[in-house]
C-alpha cells in the first residue's frame, strides 16, 4: 500500500491562524475604546466651551439669543454654530421653566389652561371613510359578514400555524412564543402543500383561521393570515420584532387562560374589516384570572402588537404593566376577499407607495 506523499505542515504555521485572529480582534477592541475615549473628550470640551461662552456674555451683560435669531451675518462658522447651540438651550430652559410654573400652578390649585398639541394624527386629511360611532349601517353589515358567527358565540377559533419551506430556527423561536399568545393553536408543517390547498384542507379539518410566515435571510418578512371557510385574506409586513426571551425583566405567563384583546384606533371602514380579522384569532370570553392583555395599536396604519400581564400592588390601588412578549410591528399590505387565490383573487385594499405621499393620509 503506497501512500501519497505531502508536505507536514509547520508546527508553527499552525497556530497563525488563531494568532491572526487574536491580533484583529484586540486591535478592534482598542479603536472602540479610544473613539469611546475621544468622543468622551469632544463633549467635556464642548461643555467648557459653552460654559466660557456663558460667563463672557454674563461679564458684558448679554443676553442669551431668543428663538428665531438668525445668525447669518456671522462668518466664522464655529461662533456660528456656538450661537445655534446657546439659541436651543436658551430655547429648553424657557420650556422647562414654563412647565415648573404649570405644574407648581396645578399643585396650588390653580386652574390652568393646556394647548393641544399638534400632532400629524391630528392633522389627518378628512376620509369619507371613518365610521361614525354607533352606526347602524355599518353595524347592519357586519353582522352578515364572514366574522359574524365568532362574534355570536357559535364558532371557537381554531388556528393552524405554518411557515414557508425550509424555515429557520429564529422563526421557530418566534412561533414557540406565538403558540403561548394566541389559544387552541397548532402548527403543522409547511412541506411541499401549496398554500391555496392547505387553506381548503384546513377548512375541512374545521379551523377557522390559518397563518402563514416568511423570512428572507433569516429575517422574518411578513405573515398571510386567511380566514376560513370563505376569507378574507390579508397580507402583513412585519417589522422590528423581539422575541420574550430577548426582554429584560420580562414576565411569563400561563398559557391556558384566554387574553383580554384591546383593539384602539380601528376608525375606517378598512380598519374595522382588519380589526375584526384580527379579533377573530382571540376567545371571545377572556379569564381574568391570568390577568393578561393583547393589544393591537392602530398609529399611522402601524399596528403595534404588545402582551402584557398586570399586576396589582398596595392591595389592588395601584397597577402596573409588566411584558411578556413578543412585540412586533404590522402594516397591512392588501387585503383580498374570500380564500387565498394568487391568481384570479379580489383585492378590496392594496396599499402602493404612491398612495400615500402625503404623510398625513391613512387608510386604516
């Protein structure tokens, strides 16, 4: 038996690689400390420098510029942006010392007077659109739609749980989370099913709401969420999700009580189709005893997704929040009448960049 002759690598030669790695790896941790040490100096420098700039204008009996002062007649530009820095602080020392002076005013017992902030939810452009409460029309066809018989109390929800093939174990990480938030959930696996046929399947088998998860490199993208037997559908971009275990100081809970489910801002008639989705994935008849809350937040046609648990202090006077986990961030990207169809489906909603240029138009 001839065996083939190589070169023995060097005893030395191996322990380069390591050594390399070791070398890179102090050399990054001393640029950080030093930019860490350099930025430290730039702002205790900038600090005296402010603090001098104050003491001369003191000294010759100058006042702090007032907000709105333009300082363009000034061509150095470092005194220049001095100036800026001075006019913005002088700006938060009135604020400040306008909002001691309510509070101290409140405290007395005074009555005080508070504007309303302008917010761009505030400045929404009108929407024929928004329901009016108590509505009777509006009231009229949701009790005929797709929804009506959860609401009534004649159907359970039963969700199935599916990804897209070959998932990865983030997405279970989040899945394991999302089996606990959501009752009488069940995943089954993805394989080679379509997504169309295992809508039909699942309505067979009797669940009444199936969900879908994507990702792209290991990211998680978005879910499809179809109600069954006969929709809608609707597809959510998610975004800056973080999972339970993530959290610091995050609370656990017993996943055998039903939530409570807190809806807010769902004032469209688009919004108050996708609430009622939503709601649909809950019990209707929380247990109070587990104390916990799912919240889904309408802001900007951003749906923030929270799980709390309360807890009850000082012999039930105060209350506090404690998280569970996880917390997302949804927005709708089309919603399409009846069970997942690609092809030939009805869209009711697409939400297109155009759409809304303006920032202060929304549709849900």
């Amino acid at each position: 038996l001839k065996l083939t002759a190589g070169r023995r690598p060097h005893p030395a030669r191996g322990r380069e690689a390591p050594a390399a790695g070791l070398f890179k790896l102090v050399a990054e941790m001393v640029k950080k400390a030093r930019k860490r040490e350099n930025k430290k100096l730039a702002m205790v420098q900038a600090a005296k420098i402010t603090k001098r700039l104050r003491e001369n204008r003191a000294v010759n009996g100058l006042q702090a510029p007032s907000a709105g002062t333009s300082f363009a007649h000034i061509k150095n530009k470092h005194k220049r942006s001095q100036m800026v820095s001075l006019m913005k602080q002088e700006k938060k020392r009135v604020k400040a010392k306008v909002r001691r002076g309510r509070k101290e005013a409140e405290a007395r017992g005074e009555e005080v007077t508070r504007q309303d902030p302008r917010t761009i939810e505030k400045m929404r452009e009108a929407d024929e659109t928004v329901v009016p409460p108590e509505d009777s029309e509006v009231e009229d066809d949701e009790a005929m739609d797709e929804f009506e018989k959860y609401f009534s109390g004649d159907t359970k929800p039963k969700i199935l749980l599916t990804t897209q093939k070959h998932p990865s174990g983030k997405l279970f990480d989040f899945l394991k989370e999302l089996i606990h938030v959501l009752p009488n959930t069940f995943y089954y696996p993805r394989k080679d099913f379509p997504f169309k046929k295992m809508c039909s399947a699942a309505a067979e088998k009797g669940f009444t709401d199936i969900m879908l998860f994507h990702e792209k490199s290991k990211v998680i993208q978005g879910v499809y969420i179809c109600h069954l037997p006969k929709g809608p559908t609707s597809y959510w971009r998610l975004t800056r999700l973080k999972l339970g275990q993530e959290m610091k100081g995050g609370a656990t809970c017993n996943a055998s009580h039903n939530p409570e489910l807190i809806l807010n801002n769902f004032i469209t008639r688009l919004g108050r189709r996708l609430g009622r989705q939503l709601a649909a994935l809950f019990p209707q008849k929380p247990d109070f005893v587990g104390r916990r809350t799912c919240t889904f937040h309408n802001q900007r046609d951003f749906v923030f997704f929270r799980h709390y648990r309360y807890n009850f202090k000082d012999e039930g006077t105060k209350c506090k929040l404690q998280e569970i986990g996880p917390r997302f961030t949804l927005k709708c990207r089309w919603l399409q009448h009846g069970t997942f169809d690609a092809k030939a489906g009805e869209y009711e909603y697409i939400w297109r960049p155009d759409s809304q240029v303006s920032r202060k138009r929304f549709f849900v």
